[in-house]
C-alpha cells in the first residue's frame, strides 16, 4: 500500500512544472529526517519533495474489511535564496519557494491513487526555523477500505515445520 502512495505521488510531483514549463522538482524521495542530516546526507538537488507517511491506524470493518485514514507529509525543501524584507531589493526572489505549495495543490488536489479516496489538503506548515534551507510542508489525507487478498493469505498453505 504505501509503495503505491509513494510511486503515484512520485510520478505526479515529477510532471509538475511552473508558467514557464520548467518542472519544479530536482529530486523526490521517501522522507528519512533528510533536513535534520543535510551533512551526513548524500547530496540532493533543490527544490527536492520528500514523501512522509507517518503510521496510521487500520479499523476493521467486519468481514475482513479494513479501513484507514492515510496522511500524507510533503516536505518541500528550497535552499534560502534571500532575504525576505517588505520592499527589499530581493523580496520577490526570496518568496519564490512559497509558489511551490501552490503548484503542488494544483496537481495533488482530488488527485486518486488507485482506488482511494481524492486527496485532500488539510494543513500547510511554513518553515520559520530555517538556515541553509526550507522545509515547507503540505499535508494531505486520503482514506482507503481493503478487503482480504486471497494471494495473501491462503487456507492451502502448510504454516507447519518440518524437521531437517
């Protein structure tokens, strides 16, 4: 389930691009604290997205049903490019990064992943708290109801040991 999530997203983030037909992402990724490590990391481009899923819960639906509530962390991460000042010389080249969300939005938003619920946007945290880069992250939320596969568990298969 959550390589599916991840190679959907992967796919549709890659094909996103800007008014000028550039894409907008360098590199995309499962996230793995990446920010917290840049100096241990293997080097990435920016604008880099990283794909977090956090646990989730399964609730049983009866008849081996499940169903779950799945959200989705993006983690969005630019290089600082400038300062940010009202009016400054350098205002509108340093609030570029913030487009990016809204891109990403145009391209996510009721977007399905097999059969799945439409994702929706549910938060946006803005990095405050930033050097070298900025982690913006969008979370979405999709839901999802399985049912049992019968390749996955069997009544035929032999669960016994044999002695060797």
């Amino acid at each position: 389930m959550i390589d599916l999530i991840y190679k959907a997203l992967a796919d549709k983030l890659t094909a996103i691009t800007n008014e000028d037909g550039d894409y907008i992402f360098e590199h995309i990724d499962l996230w793995n604290q990446n920010v917290e490590f840049l100096e241990q990391e293997q080097p990435w481009n920016t604008p880099a997205c990283f794909v977090e899923i956090p646990p989730f819960p399964w609730n049983q639906l009866g008849q081996g049903a499940q169903q779950a509530e799945i959200i989705v962390r993006l983690h969005i991460v630019t290089r600082w490019q400038a300062p940010t000042i009202n009016d400054g010389v350098y205002t509108a080249h340093g609030l570029k990064y913030l487009a990016i969300s809204d891109y990403v939005f145009d391209s996510l938003h009721l977007y399905r992943i097999g059969g799945m619920q439409p994702l929706q946007r549910i938060n946006s945290e803005p990095n405050h708290n930033h050097g070298e880069v900025i982690d913006t992250i969008e979370v979405y939320k999709t839901s999802v109801i399985v049912q049992p596969s019968d390749k996955l568990i069997s009544e035929d298969v032999d669960f016994t040991v044999s002695e060797a």
